[in-house]
C-alpha cells in the first residue's frame, strides 16, 4: 500500500472539489474545498468539474445504455492542479481530434496527455484478473484488490506477501503484460452489519434521513439514498450477507418502530451490493449536509472530492467531507468466494455498521448521489481505504429509480 498511499496523498494535495450539473446561480467553489485547498484550486476544480459532466453527455451508448469507450479514450482524472486530465492514446490522436471529444481536448481547465493504453484494453484486464479469481478460489496467489491507476495509464494489482517470486507466479499464470503493476497489498473486508445492544431509539418516525441508523433484525446499518421502485417508494441501503425479503426494517435500534421492510435484497457480490427498503411510516428527508438530494448517472472519477454521511454504532451522525476518490474501478477478493467489481475507492474510514451509508458530491446547493458504504481496507475500528457500491450498478440490479426532490413518501 506505500506506493498507494504515495499516490492518494498527492491526490489529495491538489484534487478537491466537486463535480455535478451546476445551475447559472451556482458557479462558486465549494467552501470546504476552498478552505481546504485554496480558492484557485477550487475555481478550477469548478470549472473542470462541468468539463467532466460534459464529457459523459459525450460518450456513445450501448442499447443498455452503458458507455462505449472509443479506441483513442485512456481514461481521465482530476490532476493535483484541480483541472481535468483526458487521457489520449498515442497511436489515435488524430481519430480524437475529430471524434466526440475534440471540442473537449480544447477547452480551459483540461489537461491533455498521450498515454499508451486505451481504457477498454485497461477494462479488459481487469476482468481477466477476475476470471482467474473466481476461479481459482484457493490459488497460492493472494490477490487482494485490483483497479485502474488512470494518473500512470495501467492496473495496478495488489497481492499479499508480494516478491519478484510472486510477481513471476503472477505473470505464468494470470497475464503477463506491460499494463500491469503489482505491488503490497492488504486484506480487503466489508462492513458487516453487527448486533448492538445500545443505540438511541429515534421517537420520531415521521421523517428519516440519509445516513440515519436502521436496523434489520438484529443488526445495525445507514440508511442510503431515496429511490422508487415500481409503485413503491423508499430507500437504498447496503446489504451484505443478510437478510431475507419481507424483513422488518427498524428505525434507531433492534426494538425501534417499524418503519418498511426489505423489497429488493440482492447478494453481496459481483458490482452491486444493496437492497431496496419500502418505507410505510416514514417519510424521507432528501436534504444531507444542508443539500437537497438529486440523482446521478456519472461515475465518480478518481480525483473526485466526495461526502459521505452514515451512523457508527454508538448511533450518532457522522459526516466526513473531502474524500478523495482513488480508484474509480476497483475489485476486491473478499475470500470465501465473494468477489466485489467495479467498486469505487476512497480515502476517510468507516466503522463496522455504517455499510449503506451515503455517498454523494457536493454541488452548489444540491448533493448529488454517488453510492453506499460497502467496506473498507481493514473491516475493523478505523482504515484509511473506504470502498463504496456505485449507485448506477445498484440502481441497475434491483431495478428502482433514484428519487430526487422533496416528494414524501407514505
């Protein structure tokens, strides 16, 4: 992890801000940014952010409405000067310069570089890296977590007890080639919800939040972002390993009142992990951190300045603004044959009981849904590598519809 963390704190030096559609009225940095990191910084992670939002408008889209990544595209980042790095594949400069993004590659507050890989090559070792996971479950091979280090153009493997020994076994038989890098890793676990006996009961259950604690049996999690499904109006929340559909969901603790039930509880593996909860006594606050909640269909992006905002055991709020996104395509081996793709990793920590937790970004007066707590590096009191599920992989698995504005829900 030290070349990691090398690379997380320069990101961290220079890459804060906040990324969404901005209103003609909200073109103001951030005020955790600026205070932070400067207000040159932020202005320009301002102004880049909407260059970011351009570019996925840009992109062409499959029948399922996945992006389709051209052959000249090597992925982006927010750079340490908080501007907007395209990547640009050296043998396909000339197709970029008339393809969907050649007005992007001209804009201010873009940085352009030629690398060597494209992202769909990138994308595609990743999922050879996972095949072999998956199916070799009791490999000598410890691979803990994998993803894409857009800043150097290559996949960097992370595998426990690594060596030049290591790294051969790696090559002879998972892949050998120039895009990958491997280096020292460490265990990955998932937030598993625990059973608590103390947690305050919530007497007021007219209105719930996001990051609220709930509780499913007897184990504690957040409450996640609002969303409809169907007829059926409620609210996503993180669901490893528990529980079966039908179950009560309690507001504040195992004896608290009833507030709705599981509807869409989906497994803890593969790029989702959630579970869509139907309220029926409550109805959800869509303001976080003084911001209204709005949906989001983009993918965070490694450099990208998130919140998030979930409730430890000791059942009190806790916000931690100013993570930093690290890998915007990261997997996991759990063990016990559970394999997380396509996570998103970050900086800040998080406790055993805030899985479902709210992650969102920070848009002038809005707060723009990102995803659910899901784990961490070390799945104990504290780490300094919190993964979350993104909220379109979620979103497409159980089949609802981020909900956005002030609508109650009955």
């Amino acid at each position: 992890m030290d070349c990691n963390r090398i690379l997380i704190c320069a990101i961290i030096l220079g890459l804060l801000g906040f990324s969404a559609p901005l209103h003609a009225s909200e073109h103001v940095p951030d005020e955790h940014i600026a205070a932070k990191f400067g207000i040159e910084f932020a202005q320009n992670y301002l102004e880049a952010s909407q260059v970011y939002n351009e570019m996925w408008a840009l992109f062409p889209r499959s029948t399922g409405g996945e992006p389709e990544y051209p052959m000249y595209y090597g992925g982006h980042f927010f750079c340490e000067k908080g501007k907007f790095n395209l990547n640009i594949v050296d043998a396909f400069t000339q197709e970029a310069e008339a393809g969907v993004f050649a007005e992007l590659l001209k804009k201010d507050y873009v940085e352009v570089r030629t690398v060597r890989f494209s992202h769909k090559a990138l994308i595609g070792v990743l999922d050879e890296i996972r095949r072999f996971v998956v199916s070799n479950p009791d490999s000598e091979l410890k691979i803990a977590a994998w993803g894409i280090d857009s800043p150097n153009n290559m996949v960097v493997v992370q595998v426990q007890g690594y060596s030049e020994t290591v790294d051969t076994a790696f090559k002879r038989n998972v892949i050998d080639s120039p895009m990958v890098r491997l280096e020292e890793g460490k265990p990955v676990g998932a937030l598993v919800p625990r059973a608590y006996e103390k947690s305050a009961i919530c007497e007021n259950v007219a209105h719930l939040q996001s990051g609220e604690r709930i509780f499913i049996g007897q184990h504690g999690f957040s409450a996640g972002y609002p969303a409809v499904r169907g007829e059926e109006s409620g609210f996503v929340t993180a669901l490893h390993g528990l529980p079966l559909e039908g179950q009560a969901v309690r507001l504040g603790s195992a004896s608290g009142a009833v507030v709705g039930k599981v509807t869409a509880p989906i497994c803890f593996s593969g790029s989702a992990d959630g579970a869509f909860i139907s309220l029926h006594q409550a109805d959800f606050n869509q303001m976080v951190d003084g911001r209204t909640l709005i949906s989001s269909n983009n993918r965070p992006s490694q450099g990208m300045i998130l919140v998030s905002a979930s409730t430890p055991p000791d059942g009190t709020m806790r916000t931690q603004r100013n993570i930093v996104v690290t890998n915007a395509h990261f997997n996991a081996n759990m063990g016990g044959g559970l394999v997380l793709t396509d996570m998103i990793q970050t900086t800040g920590y998080a406790l055993y009981g805030e899985s479902g937790g709210l992650v969102f970004r920070p848009v002038g007066s809005d707060a723009q849904t990102q995803g659910v707590i899901v784990g961490s590096e070390i799945a104990s009191a504290k780490g300094d590598n919190m993964f979350f599920a993104w909220a379109g992989a979620i979103d497409s698995a159980i089949d609802v519809t981020q909900e956005s504005g002030s609508a109650a829900f009955h």
